[in-house]
C-alpha cells in the first residue's frame, strides 16, 4: 500500500489526544471513524474537535468551510469489527496500560484487513511488544504525536523489531501529508521526543527540589534563555553554532566534580567529536555539516529570526515574568 492508497483512517482511543489525531487527519481530508465504547465518549470528543476547530478559525489557520469539511468527514462507530473493516490505517491512543493495548492489537490483528497497518500513539511501551501480539509485526509501527496534535508539528514514527521498510516510508509519508513533521526513532523506551521532555523536566524539578531557584524563575529562565533559540534549532545545532566543543566538555566535567551527578559526566560521544575536529560551526562541522557554508551568514540567519521571534513573543504580551495571570480573569487569552 502506497500513502496515496490512505483514505480511509481509524482512531481507536478518542480521549485526551485521540480526538485531536482524527481532527488532524479529517482536517487534511481523510475520511475518518472514531471507535468509542460509550456514546457519551463520541459525543465528548466531537465537541472538542469542535471547539478545537473553532481556534484554528479564530486563528486564521482554517477557513469556516474547511472546518465544516472536517467534522463531516468523522464518524463514529460503536463496534471495533465494523469500525476497522475498511481501515487502511489504524492509529490506537489507548490508555499507558501494556496489558490492554497488546490485547487490543490482538483483536484488531483478528478483524484488519490483511495489509492494514496498525500505528500506536504510546508514549513509552516497545513497539515490538505491540506487535508480538499479532500476526503482522512487519506492519505495526509507532506514530507518536505531541500534545495538543492538532498544534504541535511534529510526529514520532518508530520501527519495531520487526517492522517492515515499507510501513515506516508509509508512516512517515503520511505524517507529511498530514503537513507535520516526521522524527524517526529506534525502539527504546521513551523514544526521543519523551527522553528530551522529561530529562528536562527532572532536572528543572531538581532545581526547584534543591533551593536554587523558585518554578517560575526555573520556567522563565528557560523561556527566555536557551528555550527561545531551541525552539529555532534544536539542542545540538544551537550547541554547533554558539559553543566550542571543548567548552562544553569542560563545563559538564566542572559540574560532574562539583554535583557528582552522573548526569553531567561527559559523554563518550563528545570526546569523539572533539577528537575529529568536529568542534561546532566555526571549524565548519560540529554534529552537523557546514560545508561551503559562510559562518556568519548563518549567526545572521539565527539572529533575524531570533528577532522575529522575540517580536512575536512580545506583539503577543508574552514577555513577561507570569504569563498566566491574566487568563481566565477577563484578561488576553
């Protein structure tokens, strides 16, 4: 099966993040069925994806018309069998229980057709355990969304053990159809996109839990420091464009002899980067390639669109130290 071929969408699991993935993919004008156990559920969702529609409009990023497309094109079906029959794709975003989603795949690998393929929004469970329990792991794959998925632009897609090529082109495929961005990851626990959130988030904790400073400095220093260019480039190009290799693995050995956390013990890898030279944007290769590529053209790039942004966050009154004050007491929303 070719994405082309991708008409017809499943979501099993119409809670906190299934509603939003229907909503995407009847937005990019998928036909989609929701399978719910109650009808109270489907009717909960609906209103949601509703009210979600309604922002985008507010926002300017869907017309009325296309909204009144996308609800029409979900339906809701009561019975798993008859939701899955004519699926070419089923995205589950059942609850973190193994137990359950493994049972759950069972049953769909029972009443799929033979060449659908099954992609689970878990968070943290082995895709190659979701997919030992049916008879198709080569077509069982991980596509992973952020909240809120109807929002935020990037999905994981991750290969089990025994997940075929072709289901991980298709998945990825589809996400950029879907007008998101694909990450590609191994089947580890908590991928990628989980490790990084919550490694930052335990140690923004352990900055609370040890006195150095309170959660809304711990938040803003994020915000308005290294958050603001990562949201531009990511951890590892900023580190390339700001930082000489040596510098940051003399900074975490400090730290590592100071805290003796292991946290900050300097990794192997970046030894190997030292040691080849690939010591960040000024050498012309740091975790990634510049070649024939002006140094400063690119600090001028990130610096303009740094402004742009910082002109955004405060058109938007975003520059400020408690940014929630105001809501939901008749303020800015």
């Amino acid at each position: 099966m070719s994405v082309g071929e991708i008409r017809r969408v499943t979501v099993v699991g119409i809670g906190a993040m299934g509603h939003g993935i229907a909503q995407v993919c009847a937005t990019a004008g998928l036909d989609v069925v929701m399978m719910y156990r109650q009808p109270p559920s489907f009717e909960a969702a609906l209103a949601k994806i509703r009210n979600n529609l309604e922002l985008l409009v507010a926002a300017g990023h869907l017309t009325p018309a296309d909204a009144r497309a996308a609800l029409g094109r979900l339906s809701g079906v009561g019975d798993l069998g008859t939701a899955v029959r004519d699926a070419d794709l089923v995205l589950e975003s059942l609850p973190e229980n193994l137990e359950l989603k493994q049972r759950v795949y069972g049953e769909l690998d029972a009443l799929c057709a033979e060449g659908t393929v099954l992609g689970s929004n878990t968070s943290s469970f082995r895709i190659t355990d979701l997919g030992a329990a049916t008879r198709r792991p080569g077509r069982v794959c991980g596509i992973h969304w952020v909240a809120p998925p109807y929002i935020v632009p990037v999905v994981e897609i991750i290969a089990g053990a025994e997940t075929s090529a072709g289901t991980i082109t298709l998945a990825k495929n589809f996400v950029r159809r879907l007008g998101k961005i694909p990450v590609e990851a191994k089947d580890v626990p908590g991928f990628v996109i989980v490790r990084l959130i919550n490694a930052l988030y335990n140690e923004a904790m352990a900055l609370v839990a040890e006195g150095v400073a309170s959660p809304q400095d711990v938040d803003n220093a994020y915000r308005f420091g290294s958050g603001m260019l990562a949201a531009l480039l990511g951890p590892l190009r900023q580190a390339d464009l700001a930082l000489n290799k040596n510098t940051t693995a003399n900074v975490l050995a400090y730290l590592y002899r100071k805290t003796g956390e292991t946290k900050f013990k300097p990794l192997p890898i970046l030894g190997e980067q030292i040691a080849a030279g690939r010591l960040g944007l000024a050498w012309g290769k740091g975790w990634y390639d510049y070649d024939g590529q002006d140094p400063e053209s690119i600090r001028r790039w990130r610096d303009e669109k740094a402004l742009a942004l910082l002109d955004l966050v405060k058109r938007e009154g975003l520059l400020v130290e408690e940014p929630l004050a105001a809501v939901g007491r008749g303020g800015k929303r």
